[in-house]
C-alpha cells in the first residue's frame, strides 16, 4: 500500500518534472527568438528559467532517491559479508536522514525569511525558490525512512543489500563484453 502512494507521488513527480523542462525549453527558445530576430525580450524568461530548473533538479532528485538511482560505488562493501553490508546500509541511511533533515531545517528557514522578499522582475516571493529544498528533503526524508525500515525489518534480501545503480556507460560495457563472450563459444 505505502510502496504504491510513493510510485504514483513519483509519477506525479515525474510529469510535473517534463512540464518545468517543457516550459524552460519553450521560454528560453522564446526568449532567444525575441531577441535575435525581434530585437525584444520577455523579461520574465530568465528568472522563470532559473526558478524552473531549481524545481526541477529537486524533483528529479526525489525520484532518483526513491529508485536509488544516485551513483556510488560498491568496491568495499561488495567483498564484505551480509551481517556487515547491513550494518553499513542502515549507517549510510542514517547519514542520507541527517543530511536531509540539514537540508531541510536550513531551506525551512530560507523559505520563511524570504517570504516577504519580492522577485526582482516578476514579484513573487523568493520564498517559492527556497521551497524547492524543502520539498525535496520532506520527500526523500519519508522515502529514506521507509527503505530504513526495510533493511531494518529484514524485508531486503541479502542479494539487494549493495544496492549501487552502476552508469549507463558501464552496464552498456559490460553487456557488450558479455555478448563478445557469449558469441565466441
């Protein structure tokens, strides 16, 4: 039940995510037209842009966070035992809750001091830029606390416990290598 709020919260996340990126595409392109070609601008463009993408890479991050997507490397922690890859686990979760509760507390208090501080062009609250932060940490804070709890609740086999997303480059290389392989036999 829980694990289904969070896919469809995700979904949402991801719409929304093509929908900054559509509208920061469709304002830069239009902003670049108006001014080459029109000899004009749309003052707005920029500061919309910019606010845009801040939202954007949050909501990205959320979603990376909830299919633990982020890059990292397994070099120690794939050679160690079970006993101990969970024990390490749970320690780097509880590291990413503290970190997030960091950005949390430090973009809860950005967003209240500049609630009252207007944009510069377009007059809405910069407060709105700095909520940016506090949506991602209450959004991964939640999704971190539920993949704690399954690690601590032994629901993550032991197979799953060195959960690194290896690059596309990579997992692109080794399935060539193993196509060369597969094909010589």
């Amino acid at each position: 039940m829980f694990n289904h709020l969070i896919d469809r919260y995700c979904r949402v996340i991801e719409t929304l995510t093509a929908l900054a990126l559509a509208a920061m595409v469709l304002l830069v392109f239009g902003n670049v037209l108006l001014r080459y070609v029109f000899n004009s601008g749309i003052a707005i463009s920029e500061e919309m842009s910019r606010w845009l993408f801040v939202w954007l890479t949050f909501m990205g991050a959320v979603v990376a966070v909830k299919e633990q997507a982020h890059l990292g490397t397994d070099f120690v922690l794939a050679k160690l035992p079970p006993g101990i890859q969970r024990s390490c686990l749970v320690v780097s979760y509880l590291l990413m809750l503290y970190c997030t509760w960091l950005l949390f507390s430090g973009a809860w208090t950005q967003t209240q001091i500049n609630l009252d501080v207007e944009a510069p062009v377009s007059g809405a609250s910069v407060g709105i830029f700095y909520a940016s932060g506090v949506f991602f940490a209450a959004s991964s804070g939640v999704i971190l606390m539920r993949q704690l709890w399954l690690v601590l609740s032994g629901q993550v086999r032991d197979e799953d416990l060195v959960n690194i997303k290896e690059s596309e480059e990579l997992a692109q290389l080794k399935e060539l290598h193993l196509d060369r392989n597969e094909s010589s036999k």
